[in-house]
C-alpha cells in the first residue's frame, strides 16, 4: 500500500529541508567566509600589516626629507649632498677622488 499524497510530501519537504541544512553547513566550513577560509585570511592579514609597516616607515623617511628641505629652513648638509648627487656639481674647492 503506497503512503498517502500528503505524507509523501511531508516526507519530501522534510528531505528538503535536511539537504538545506547540510548545504549551509558545508558552506559554512569549505565556503568563501567559512573556517577554511580563515587560515588564509589570517595569513593576508599578517602579509599586509608587514607592508604596512615598511609603508609607514618610508613614509616616516620622505617626511623627514620633506622637512630637510623645506625652503623657509633648509639643511644645508642635504642640499650639498642632493646637488652633488644628482647635479654632478661639486665646489670650487673639493677634490674629487672617483672610485671604481
């Protein structure tokens, strides 16, 4: 004797139900937001703050180098040194020694 209409739809509703459920579970471990993910977001995370630090470093650097040569109070050791360096000028008075 076959199960009434109602109960095999019961039946099938709860079967639905029970595969919806194991779907959000196995999103929720092997998903793109899931446990798995987390190891590796942990490790993105870790990688971009060691970034971050070397940024604010070379921040820190420029600033300070920014603040050398600020027109109103240059550094004067600075100046001589950028002008040398990239103006290939060197004073009256200097001895050039070059090196290989």
């Amino acid at each position: 004797m076959a199960a009434p209409p109602r109960a095999r739809r019961r039946g099938l509703g709860q079967v639905a139900a029970a595969a919806g459920i194991i779907a959000f579970a196995a999103l929720a471990l092997v998903g793109p937001t899931g446990v798995s993910a987390w190891a590796d977001s942990r490790q993105k995370l870790q990688h971009r703050e060691t970034q971050l630090t070397e940024l604010r470093a070379e921040r820190d650097r420029i600033a300070n180098r920014v603040e050398l040569l600020d027109p109103e109070n240059a550094d004067p050791d600075l100046v001589g040194e950028l002008l040398r360096n990239n103006l290939n000028v060197a004073h009256p008075d200097e001895i050039v020694v070059p090196r290989d």
